[in-house]
C-alpha cells in the first residue's frame, strides 16, 4: 500500500503509444495507480487514439514530457530506443526514472552502461504482447501474471530500480533478473524465432497456396495458430531482428537444421526416425502444460 | 428433423476412441442422435476410459461392430486406415455405411475406387483437432461451426452420401466437396507444415536452451502458441506425414526456402528486404481475420 501511495504522487510520460506503451498507461490507470499521465507519439493517429480512449491526459514532445514526469517510459521500437534514450538520459534531473520496454537490451545496457546518469535507468523486458498493434490495441489488465525480465540491475541506483520493481508488481507482474546478454539469448529462442518461422511460414502458404478461399476454410487444421505472430508488425519486429541478429541466427540454423531432418525422413521414408524426432518434440509437454 | 429422426434409428459404430473417434461419439450423443454407440478400441486403457465417460455403449471387436453397427466410423492413424477400410468392406451388408475421419485421402479414395462395395464409403476429413489425444481429450461441441471435407462423393451412392452429410450436419459442421488429390495438396500447405514447423520449433528449442525453467517463464513471447502443434500424438502424424510425403515435401522445401530468405537478411543486415518479407508476410491479416 506504500508503495502505492508514494508512486501516486509520480506523474508517468510514456513515449511510444502502440500496443505495449498503450497497455502500461491503460493498466496503470485501471489498478489506479498514477495521477497524471503525459504521452509522447509520433503518429498522428496514434495520439489522437491514445487521447480518446484516454490512455494519456495529454499529448506533448519529448523535451516537456521529460521536464514534466517523474517517471518515462520509452515503449518504441527497439532501433530507435536507443537514440531516444540517450536523450532522455541527458535530459534528466536526479529525481526521475526511466524505463524501457522493449525485447532486446544488450546494445541498449552496453549505453546506459557507460552513461553518467545510467543509474536512472531500468532496462525491462515485460514478456506479454499480441499479433496486433497500435493504442486502439491496448489492454487493461495486459501484463497480469506474466514475467518481467529486469537486466543488469546493479547498473541501477536502489531508488529507481524500488520505483519500477514497484510498477510491475502493480502491474501484476512476477520480476526475473537477468544480465543482458543472456537475456537476448534467452528472447531469441523463446520469442524471436518464433516470429520468424511464423512470417516464414506465412509466406510459404501465400506463395503455395493461391486458392485464398481454402486457406480460410481449412485453417482449422492447425494453421491459424502457428501463422497468428505472422501478422505482427515490421517495424517493431524488424529492429529486434537486427539487434539481435547473431543469436538470432544462431537459432535459425538449428532450426533450419531440425527442418532438414523431416525432409530426410521424408525423403528417405524412414519411419522410425520420423517418429523419434516427433516422440523428442513431445517433450515440450513437460516444460509448457 | 426427418433426417434426424432417420439417423435415429441407425446404430453408429466407431472404430478407434481417441480425440476424433471420441469427439464424435461424445457430439452425436450429445445431439441425442443416435440410439446406440459400439466402439472398437486396441488400447485398453482408452476403452475402459470410453466406457467410463459413457462415450460408447459397449466395446466390441472388429466383426461384431460392423454386423451390428449400420454406420461405421473409422477413426484410427491414416496407414492403418486403409487396411481396416478393405477388410470392413469385405465384410459389410448393403445397407450399411462406412466413414473415415483421416487427414489423407488419395490413398484411401485409389482403394475405395476399385473395391466392389466401394460405393458405401465416404471418404471425409473434418476440420477440426487438438494437440490432445485419447478419449478424455474427446469434446461435446468439437465439430461446430467448422468445415468437413468430403471427397471424390462421385465414387459414393447417392443414400450413402446424404447419410453422411445429414450426420456432418447434426454436428454443426459445413461442407466442402473436393477431389482427394486436391484434398492432399491443400491438406499439406494449411495443416501438415504447421505441424512440422512446430515439432522442428520444440527440437530447436529444446536443443538449444538448456534452463527449462526459463523456457516456461518467458514462453508469452509468442513459442507458446507456435509450439503448441508440438504436442501433437506421432502415433496420429507420422502416418499422415508419409503418406502425403510428396506434397508435405514440397511445401517444407518451400518453407525451408522462406527461412533461409529471412537468415540472408540477417547475414547481409538488410533491413530493406527484411521488412519487405515481413509486410508481405503481413497480408495472412487478408484471409485469417
């Protein structure tokens, strides 16, 4: 409840009003948490959304958002927080906070690293989004139950990391701490590759497939499913893709690798290695019910 | 209600009691459609757990089914669908009707074609499954709503059809009519690579990340659902897998080529292409809503 209280008196800038940064503002003020919020968006869409559905009080720049919150949030794409960040960082009084939301964080620690106001920034990673984007995408209760990876939190100052800690436990959130570079290991096989088997695998049936129709029919079998990331946006995706790019690799030749060995069965018609390597894959069931 | 009320009179046999085979019994009984259910089952357990959960009436073998039961299901792994399917025909009376479920079906339709009795079997291919498997898997409400294909209905009698369809049609299902090779084709690119890319996903996976704990934690980043095919029963897939090896074939060596198009911009950091790939990945957004 203190905790509660004192972040009550903090006023949130949150710059980047899509999916991520539009779910923080609207679950921060359904759990009734934050007294003002102040949002920074480039689309004109965006914050004319962002306004109307009253995730911010107000649309402003960087510069006065800074000035004004106590607590800023940058939720952009992964490319562009860095930049973003850097400014922000020289901006700041001592008294503030900033945090970041996106899914790769080694270039983005390699930078506050070696900042002189680097102890004001939280690097986290909270693990939930959707297929869709874009404020009108926002959720209430988005992050509810689900982790949130903090990295290198020794880089940060006892004050600000208690402040953001607190968030996410507001949030619903359950907090793991992780160096940075492990953590972009970790993403790439947990989240990114899956999106690129997703886009790929999309790609595969609109090249294969030109009855459009039967797509939607049979979809049923499976399809919907392991193509939902497939719709995810670019521009968020892309950078992270770039960023992460030597694990990222690292992981799509393996599972290129693991493709190659159906072909053979295939090819080959050998069943019972077909049936092995399916047996090995079941065993997904012991880590995810 | 005349076609109910007729199919009210009908006395179903299912053979095999897993997902499918359950579903149906659990649906049709459901719909207070059927007089009586008689199950076939192998495995023990599953049919002793089918007569537990009052899926079936009684469990029977082979011979006795088909003199008792007028509409035969067959719901058991595609290879070995073929077998029974023969040696049901051989044994049945003229007013009968027989039905498999597989998600294979030129092997089956070549077969059917040339039997005698060819014309009292339909070859379909409900739309519909889970990554579950056994008759505690079975749902009441599976069917509903989705698409069942039937196909090459040319080869079937015109009673022996509309039998069918009226049954499909109890279980809320809309149908589709599709020559078998045509089936295989689309079968291939919208169901049986999403399986295969999934089970490949959870080899890579498990292959490269060691602490499964961190698997489970941070899975919300999209592996839970592109995963989720891995679950699936080999006992079930690796017989659909070899018999439609050809068109599952063509479509990996698609997908293994889409892959690579994504590992060549990572290689070449080629933002440009990169993103193009993912926008045109984007257009599924067109045909899944």
């Amino acid at each position: 409840m203190k905790n509660i209280e004192s972040l009550n008196k903090h006023t949130l800038g949150i710059i980047g009003l899509g999916l991520i940064g539009g779910s923080i503002a609207k679950s921060l003020r359904y759990k009734g948490f934050t007294s003002k919020i102040i949002g920074v968006e480039a689309s004109e869409k965006h914050a004319a959304e962002a306004l109307e559905a009253k995730l911010v009080d107000e649309i402003t720049n960087i510069n006065e958002c800074v000035s004004r919150a106590t607590i800023i949030c940058i939720a952009i794409p992964v490319q562009a927080t860095l930049t973003i960040a850097a400014e922000i960082l020289n901006l700041i009084s001592a008294d503030k906070v900033v945090f970041d939301v996106g899914s790769t964080k080694s270039s983005l620690c390699s930078l506050i690293e070696v900042h002189q106001k680097g102890n004001q920034f939280v690097a986290t990673h909270p693990m939930w989004g959707t297929e869709f984007s874009g404020p009108s995408a926002a959720l209430h209760n988005a992050f509810e139950g689900r982790a949130c990876v903090i990295c290198n939190k020794e880089q940060v100052s006892v004050d600000a990391l208690e402040i953001i800690e607190n968030l996410y436990s507001v949030l619903g959130m359950h907090l793991l701490y992780m160096n940075a570079i492990e953590h972009d290991v970790h993403a790439a096989y947990v989240s990114h590759i899956s999106h690129i088997t997703s886009f790929a695998l999309a790609n595969t049936v609109l090249e294969k497939e030109k009855e459009e129709n039967t797509i939607f029919e049979l979809a049923a079998g499976g399809f919907e499913s392991t193509v939902r990331l497939a719709k995810s946006n670019p521009a968020m995706w892309a950078p992270i893709f770039m960023q992460n790019r030597e694990n990222v690799l690292d992981v799509l030749n393996e599972h290129i690798a693991q493709l190659k060995k159906f072909k053979a069965c295939l090819e080959k018609e050998n069943m019972d290695y077909l049936w092995e390597l399916m047996e090995k894959a079941n065993e997904i069931k012991r880590i995810l019910k």
